[in-house]
C-alpha cells in the first residue's frame, strides 16, 4: 500500500510552494488506494506561531485534500505532532547509541564556532567530523549519561559514496565529503528535522517522500542513516523550486507571490488554487488545462513530474480562477456558484436579499477574474452611485453630443420605460432596439448614456440585464437624476 505525507513546519505562512508538497503526496496516495498522512513537524520552538497548526488543517480543509491520519481525525500512528514524539526518538537514538552509531557531543558552541571559522580561514569545507571530540568513543552508558547531563546527541558517520534513485530527479550519486556528524537531538531534548523525519516515516509506514527540491543536498545523510537504522528506503521525490516570474531565483514574498490564505480572501476558488498548482509543473502530456480534483486523481503520475523549476504566474491563476468560475455556474448552477460569494459582496449588499444578489450574480459572473471583484463590480447595483457628470460628459462617444440632445435622449428613454407594461430583460431589449430607431441615435451613443446613468461604473453587464435586475424604479429615478443634474448645468 502506498502511503504518503504532507509534513508542514507550523510557521503561520502557507507559501503556495508549499502547497504542492502537498498536492502531489495527495493524489499519489488517493490513485492509488493509499494512505495521506498529515503530521506536523513543530520540534523548531523558536519558529512556533500561535494558530499556525489551526491554519495548515483550514487550508487543507479548504482545498479538500482530505488526511486519513494526522491531527483532528487520529490514527493508529498517533500522536502527529513530533514535539509530542520525544519518546519514540530517544528510543530510535539508543539504538543507534547502543550500535555505537551516535554519540553524546559536549563540545561547546563556542567552540564548534570556532572550527568553523578555522575551516573557512584554511579554505576547508567545514565538517564536524573532522573535529570529533573524545565522547565519540565513550560505551553507550557513558554516552547516556552524557546525553542526561545535556548535551546534544549527533550520529557517527561513516563516509562513503552513495548513489540512490530519485522519482523526479533520476539517478543520483554523491561522494564522502557530504556525510557528516550530524545532531539527532538537539540539547533541548527534541529532535532534529534530520532525524525525525526518518523515525517518523518509518513509523508510519511512508513510502513515498514527495518534497522540495532543497533538501537533495543533505541525501547522503539521510541515507546514512537508513542504513544504520536498518530501514528500507523510501521513495524519494524531490519536487523542483518555483521560480520568480522573471530570472532564475525560486519564487519569495518579494515576487508577488501570496500566501494561500491571500490568495483565499482574494477570492480565488479551491478548485482553481488546486488545479493551477498540481499542472505547475506537472501535465499529463495532453492539451487539457482545467482538472477536477477527480481528474486529476485520475490522470496524474510521478512520472511526467518536471525535474526542472517551473515558472510562477499570477495572471495564470486568475486565468484558471476564471474558468473555475464559469465552470461552476455553467454546470452546477447560478445558486452553486453563489454559495462561493457569501464573504465578497461590498458592503452596501448587506441589506439585499440572496434572490437579488443571486440575480445580479447572475449577470455578472463571467466578468469576474476573483470573487473579490463583486466588491468593486456590483456596488451600483446596491447604491446609488455619485454622479461624476465628467465621467458622462467626457465619454468618448457622448462627447459628440451637446447636453440638450443628451437630456432630450434621456426623455426619450424615459418616456419609453415609463410606458414598458412588462419590465422584463426581452421586453427591455425590444424597447431598446425601438429607441435606437425612433431616436436615430447610434447604439454606443444611446447605450454608454444609459449605462453610464445607471451605474457611473467603467463596466457593466448587458444593458437589458442591467435594466431587469435593477428594476423599473431604481432605473428611472438613476436616469431621472441625471436628467436633472443635465438640466440644472443648463441653466
Ligand atoms: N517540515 C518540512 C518543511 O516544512 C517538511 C519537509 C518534508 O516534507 O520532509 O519543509
């Protein structure tokens, strides 16, 4: 059975990088029939941020990549949290202790400081083995005694090349100089990364590793200590960096690129987020840009994973946050796509009733690059807007009328709604198409006045709709008040 993970540092920031990692493990477990563990690595007390666990599970939530074990639902591998798993190192530690693997290391920072420094200054590179103290040698009792007394416990490495298969990257080799001494506990008693990772997986029984590309370079000691543990290796896939839209660099904050909490309260859908990110750098070697999360369960495969970086793009993600939203309207309905909005509607909405907001909804959706834009697209339909008489006066086709044929078309439009019996978006259409013939006006001309009466917005959907969702009062009193702001200016 395959069984995967996704295993978050809780920072409090959810890099969409970061995502990804959890993307893949996903669907590789769930085509599978696997397993998707989620287990947070929280051993680093200085990086701990209040909530940060709450904000990894809401985003997974969130984006439905559902875990069958992990915080919240449980497991037979349970607790999920390392800070909780100190027991279970220790006793992975004496193993290695009683092997005469790890030591007790009593050599002060200071003075690791200060091989470092010597090592730079001879232009070596800096490995703790080359200044191994006495304590490497010690009996495991002494060692124990060593590590209860406070002092950190480091593996003993034992320099060799080694060449592994990597899912993503292929055959890999690499020689002695990357193997070192490394910490396994540190002196506050938990657990490295190093270390802990390869407890846990083996534990839980893991036997894909999908993460960044970043941790490539520690391989060797990783490896070393599969083996010293006597663990069968997992797989390995080390996914690429994102990088910066421009250049070579792998994508940071300063590129523009959000946390998925911003992406979130942009409204940009799960769906959209999900399927931007599983195809950034991975395709399933066809045309095909928009998966569902089931298709993609169905099509994905770590074999057409890029083993080079793959560029970010956020007018991508608003291209798929697009179609994502057509997508839903179009075939789970207006009322589906509305359940998305419930946060995004300006304020002046608040007092509307759903029937109405669903209808301008209606009108408006396949406008909207975000859900975030009703904030900014619909307010007209809730308030009056300002009148901005040079936003009128100054457009660029009703700048060629004079302000009393611009009044004398209002009137015409008036009188003819006043008149309409059914105010309906056909019957409105008809009588628009009437007025372009009875006024002689051309249609820009007579269609950017109305619009521009009713909403004072540089967009708006389909006059006749507009109109309809409006309603025959708000309409005529909005083309009323322009009249009159006209009249007024005349005299
Ligand atoms: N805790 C590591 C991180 O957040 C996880 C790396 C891994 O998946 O093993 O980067």
């Amino acid at each position: 059975m395959i069984v995967t993970r996704f295993a978050p540092s809780p920072t409090g920031y959810i890099h969409i990088g970061n995502v990804r990692s959890a993307i893949y493990p996903y669907l590789i477990a769930r085509q599978s029939g696997g397993k998707f563990i989620l287990r947070i690595e929280d051993t680093d007390q200085a990086r701990f941020v209040e909530g940060a666990t709450e904000l990894i599970e809401d985003t997974l939530n969130w984006l439905t990549l559902e875990w069958d074990e992990g915080p919240v639902v449980g497991g037979p591998n349970a607790p999920y949290f390392q800070s909780e798993r100190r027991e279970i190192y220790a006793t992975w530690a004496k193993k290695l202790i009683e092997a005469g693997r790890a030591y007790a290391d009593p050599t002060p920072a200071e003075e690791v400081q200060k091989f470092r420094e010597a090592d730079n200054a001879a232009k070596i590179p800096f490995l703790f083995r080359n200044h191994r103290p006495a304590a490497a040698d010690f009996t495991p009792e002494e060692t124990l005694k060593l590590w209860e007394a406070g002092n950190p416990i480091r593996f003993k490495s034992d320099p060799k090349d080694y060449s592994w298969h990597d899912d993503v990257m292929g055959d890999l080799s690499t020689g002695p100089e990357v193997c070192d001494d490394i910490i396994l506990i540190k002196k506050d008693g938990l657990p490295t990364y190093n270390f802990a990772h390869i407890v846990d997986d083996a534990e839980m029984g893991v036997t894909h590793i999908a993460r960044g590309v970043e941790y490539l370079s520690s391989m060797p000691n990783y490896l070393a200590l599969y083996e010293a543990l006597g663990l069968e290796r997992p797989h390995f896939l080390s996914l690429p960096h994102i990088l910066a839209p421009t250049g070579n660099k792998k994508l940071g904050k300063r590129d523009g690129a959000k946390s998925v909490t911003e992406y979130r309260a942009d409204g940009v859908l799960p769906e959209a987020l999900l399927n931007y990110l599983a195809c950034l750098g991975w395709n399933d070697g066809t045309e095909q840009e928009i998966y569902t999360k089931d298709e993609l369960i169905k099509a994905f495969s770590i074999n057409r994973i890029q083993n080079s970086g793959a560029r970010f793009d956020e007018t991508k993600i608003l291209w798929y946050n697009g179609m994502w939203i057509r997508k839903i309207h179009d075939e789970q309905g207006n009322d589906a796509l509305y359940e998305c909005t419930q946060d995004f509607w300006p304020e002046s909405a608040a007092s509307f009733s759903d029937e109405y907001k669903k209808k301008v909804l209606d009108i408006i959706y396949d406008r909207l690059k975000t859900l975030g834009d009703l904030k900014t697209m619909t307010n007209y339909f809730f308030a009056d807007p300002n009148l901005d008489m040079d936003l009128l006066i100054g457009n660029k086709f009703l700048k060629k009328l004079s302000e009393r044929e611009l009044i004398d078309l209002l009137s015409a439009v008036i009188d003819k709604l006043n008149s309409l019996k059914e105010w309906s978006a056909d019957s409105l259409q008809a009588t628009f198409n009437e007025l372009l013939e009875t006024t002689g006006k051309k249609p820009a001309e007579l269609f950017s006045l109305v619009r521009i009466s009713l909403s004072f917005a540089p967009f708006s959907p389909a006059l006749h709709l507009t109109c309809e969702v409006l309603g025959r009062d708000a309409t005529l009193a909005r083309l009323n008040a322009v009249r009159s702001a006209l009249t007024n200016d005349l005299h």
